[in-house]
C-alpha cells in the first residue's frame, strides 16, 4: 500500500546518532525529512542510547576544548594537563588499531571533519564535559589525560539521544516509531523511497532520497554466526536489540558494495551474567574497562592476553574476542587493594559477579568454573616474575612489566599483594559489527561497480571500511555524526534536484 500521509524528501531510517544528526543536517538544508524507526519510542536511540558518550575529535590544547565545553572555565583547572591530540595523532591510532586497513579517505573525513563536527553538535543542543577521573587520573597531584579522551556528552548516551531528538522534535522532524523499513523502493532513476510495516500492514514510502542509518548485524544471532565465526551466536549484545543487519541487507538487495570487515566487530568484555541483549537501566554498566590493572584468568587457571599491552580505549575493543575464544566463553579479572580506587563505576553497580576473598587460597574455590590449582600456580609465577624497577604510573604506558613468563604484561604489572582480592566475571559482549555498505567521501552508497546509487546514503555503523581488527575508543559516534551530517546534507541537494 502506497502512503502519502508520511511523504518527505528525504527519508531516514533509524532514530540512533547517526540517524538523528543525517535528519538535523538534511532539515537545516531546506528538505522536509521523516525518520523511520523499529523500536518502540521509550527504547529510542539504539546504540547510541547505550554509550557513556565518550566522543573522539581531534584538537591541539586547552582552547580548543574550552571552545566545546565553555563550563571550563568555572573549574578550577590548575592541576590539569590537557596535552593535544591532533589529526595527525588521530590518523597514527586509526591506522595503527587497524592494521593500516582503514579506508584513507573515509577516516581522513572523519577525522578532519571531527572537531568541526563536535561544534555543529553543540548547536543541536549536545553538551561536553571533561572525563577527569576515568580518562586522566590524578597522580601526584595532577591530572593527565591519555589516550585521546579529554571530553564525553554530558548525560552520557540518553543526554546524547535527548539533545538530538528534542531539536529533532523542535524541527518538527516526525519520527515514526515501530515503524521497521524492511526494504527500498528502487527504480530506473535510482532508490525513490521505502517499503516499511506499520501496525500490521506494509506501506510504500516515497522520497527523493533515503539515509540509511540503521546500525550493524550484531543482535542477530544468525548473522553474527555466519559472518564473524563460531561461538559468536552465543555472544551477550551489549545495546540495542534492534540492529539486525536489516538495513545493510536492503541496500545490497538494490546491488550496493559490500566492504570492510565482515568477520569483524567490536566486543569488549561484559559481566557473564548481564541479559542476552542490553539493559537501559544498566547502560554501559556492565562493561569492566579497568583489566588493565589486574589478572586476567581463564577457566583453566591461567592468563590469556597481556592486560596491560596499552590503554584500555586501544585494547577493549578486541579483548571481547579473547574472551569469546576461552573455554567456557569466560574470565575473571584479580585486582588487589592498591588498584580499587581506580576502577570505575561499572565496578561498583548492584547488578555484578563478583567473588572476594582475603587470601589466594580463599578466592579459588569462589572462582566458578576455574582450575583453582593451576589459578594458584599462575598468581606465584605472576607475584614472582622480575620487573624493572619503574614506578606504577596509571596515566602513562608506564613500562612496569614482569619477564620470562609465557604470556607478559608489558605495563601496570604490580604484584598482587594487598588483600582483600576482588575477582569479577566476564564474558564476551558484542557492541556492533564492522562489516557493511561502501560509501564515497559524501556518504553515498556505492553500488558493486564503484558507482554512487542515486537518492541512497548511510551513516553510521553499518558503513563498513572504517574498523578492521580493533577501534578507538570514542570514535563509533564520531563516524555517525560526521557521516550522517554530510550525508543528511547531500540527500537534501540531491531530493531538490528531483523535486
Ligand atoms: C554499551 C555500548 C557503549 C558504547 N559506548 C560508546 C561510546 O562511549 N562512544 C562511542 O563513540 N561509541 C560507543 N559505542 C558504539 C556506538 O554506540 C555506535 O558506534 C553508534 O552509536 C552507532 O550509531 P548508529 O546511529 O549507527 O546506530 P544506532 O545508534 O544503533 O541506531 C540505529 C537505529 O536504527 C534502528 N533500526 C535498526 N533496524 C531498523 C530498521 N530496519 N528500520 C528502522 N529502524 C531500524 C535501531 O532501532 C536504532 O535505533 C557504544 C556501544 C554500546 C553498545
């Protein structure tokens, strides 16, 4: 059934960052604009609702941050160190994490666009703050921040989404909820709209071009199993259970370029017994980031990674899969007392697996599912391994590491010795999938000859080229915002020229 109750210009699909920033920019270019989202209202956001609001963007010191977050300037900074973190630092982490595999254009726009983008957030309504305590801790006195992290959306992810849907709403952008696209409509001149179900029946949706925005393959099963291996249908989903590839598949089905990382994603470490998909009560709770500082044991007893092989924002993303990949699919993180106080609030919520312990020998029979003995033997070989005699830094790769055993910690290795011994379990957590849909630099959709299909543009996760291997912390919102931005600004050029 055809509908010209909801005709626009521009059509978007989904109601996530990505989608939110693609509806503001096409409205703000003079296009009438409907949003089309799967979830119901009160789960809007997908992702993006689930996210701290950690935000990567290229700066070169104080001035530019006290630009974005202007309440700097009632704080008393004098113990912060705000270094820079410029394009050029942002390039060497994008190609470093990805093996040199990432698209240089695409990043190259994502990056150049990313403080200019931030700026343009700020007008729709999005505010900053600085993440003194998680991102810089204080270490003689001073704060230093360190791996490129000085600022997240104040609010976290739901003060994110709640910014860019009340200017959504101020626009008088509609959004239509429970409203799943479930295919393009797709002709000789290109895609001219979408085919979509609304209470019980399948409605045609024309536009003059379609944004799809409408997130990754990670909270399906089926997909996960089949694109990123074995065991990955068994992975807990740490957002939205909304993004199931949906959007992805119906590009292709009108012969877009698949590319990019297809077997891989983004997985952190998650509490094992979190729910199947995500929790907006919890949010990002039940991720523990501060692996850096403890022993990483497995169910045979033993250590798996080097936990401390760099800052938390350039490991955790990966570690997911070192999780996944252990017997049992689990792991326990051993901290001591001299760390605690570092951990993060996520260490300290209700909804927690946690075992503790005044002795070694106490906290092995706690620790479910493990190889107590062989846990015993890898704690003395851990205690007893030689370190340089470097002071434990946890704002610097401080190089305090331990030699000779089979798997070393290259940074943070003090000894376990100040009882009493937390222990948290984890599993894998999946955060969303790298594979997707080739874009151009102005975020149209190529098709399999390199081609740009007409009226068809995508934002967001389900862009596949930018993650290979691993991702910097912070940089998920930061593609959404400055692809949607620009592709939201070239579907409303292109629907005036069809118009
Ligand atoms: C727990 C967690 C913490 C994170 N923390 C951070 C962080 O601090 N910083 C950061 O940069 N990134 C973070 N990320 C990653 C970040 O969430 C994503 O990179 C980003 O939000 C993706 O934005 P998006 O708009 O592409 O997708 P989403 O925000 O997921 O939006 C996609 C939307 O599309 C909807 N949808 C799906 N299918 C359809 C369909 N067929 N029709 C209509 N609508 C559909 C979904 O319901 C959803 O609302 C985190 C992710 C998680 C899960």
């Amino acid at each position: 059934m055809s509908s010209s109750e909801f005709a626009a210009d521009v059509i978007v699909v989904g109601a996530g960052n990505a989608a939110a920033c693609a509806a503001l920019s096409a409205h703000e270019n003079g296009a009438s604009v409907v949003m089309l989202e799967a979830s119901p209202q009160e789960l809007r956001g997908g992702n993006s609702t689930f996210t701290g609001g950690m935000l990567r963007f290229a700066y070169n010191g104080a001035g530019d941050l006290k630009r974005l977050v202007p309440d700097m300037v009632e704080q008393d900074l004098s113990n912060v160190e705000f270094d820079t973190y410029t394009e050029a630092q942002f390039f060497d982490d994008m190609g470093r994490l990805t093996q040199y595999r990432c698209d240089p254009d695409l990043t190259e726009v994502m990056i150049k666009r990313s403080f200019e983008t931030t700026d343009w957030m700020r007008t729709k309504g999005v505010r900053l703050e600085l993440t003194l305590g998680s991102h810089a801790f204080k270490v003689g006195g001073k704060f230093k921040f360190w791996g490129g992290l000085p600022c997240q959306i104040w609010g976290g992810g739901p003060g994110l989404i709640d910014a860019l849907h009340t200017s959504v709403g101020k626009a008088g952008i509609r959004v239509l909820y429970e409203t799943p696209a479930i295919g393009l409509l797709h002709g000789d001149q290109g895609v001219i709209g979408v085919r979509a179900r609304r209470e019980g029946r399948t409605l045609e949706l024309r536009a003059n071009a379609v944004v799809l925005a409408c997130g990754g393959f990670e909270s399906n099963a089926e997909m996960r199993a089949r694109y990123l291996g074995p065991n990955w249908d068994l992975a807990h989903v740490r957002g939205t259970r909304f993004n199931t590839g949906r959007g992805i598949q119906m590009a292709l089905d009108v012969g877009a370029m698949p590319t990019g990382h297809w077997s891989g994603c983004h997985a952190t470490e998650w509490d094992m017994n979190a729910p199947p998909f995500g929790d907006l009560a919890v949010g990002d709770s039940f991720q523990k980031h501060n692996y850096t500082f403890c022993v990483y044991i497995n169910a045979k007893g033993e250590r798996f990674v080097d936990e401390g092989a760099d800052f938390h924002t350039y490991t955790y993303a990966k570690y997911g899969r070192e999780v996944l990949a252990q017997p049992g699919l689990f792991a326990w993180q051993i901290f001591d007392q001299k760390v605690t106080h570092l951990l993060r609030e996520d260490y300290r919520i209700k909804r927690i697996t946690k075992v503790e312990a005044n002795t070694f020998e106490e906290l092995a029979p706690k620790l479910e599912g493990v190889d107590g003995r062989r846990f015993l033997e890898t704690i003395k070989a851990f205690n007893e391994a030689p370190r340089p005699d470097v002071a434990f830094d946890p704002n610097s790769l401080d190089g305090l590491c331990t030699r000779g055993l089979a798997i070393n910690k290259s940074n943070w290795a003090q000894r376990l010795d100040k009882p009493p011994y937390h222990a948290y379990g984890v599993t894998c957590g999946v955060t969303f999938t790298f594979g997707g849909l080739k874009i151009t630099t102005r975020s149209e959709v190529e098709d399999t000859a390199g081609k740009p299909i007409p009226g068809l543009y995508a934002a967001g996760e389900l862009v596949g080229g930018i993650y290979y291997h691993n991702y910097a912390s912070g940089s998920g919102l930061m593609s959404g915002a400055v692809f949607g931005r620009i592709g939201g600004r070239g579907a409303a050029a292109y629907a005036a020229t069809r118009r």
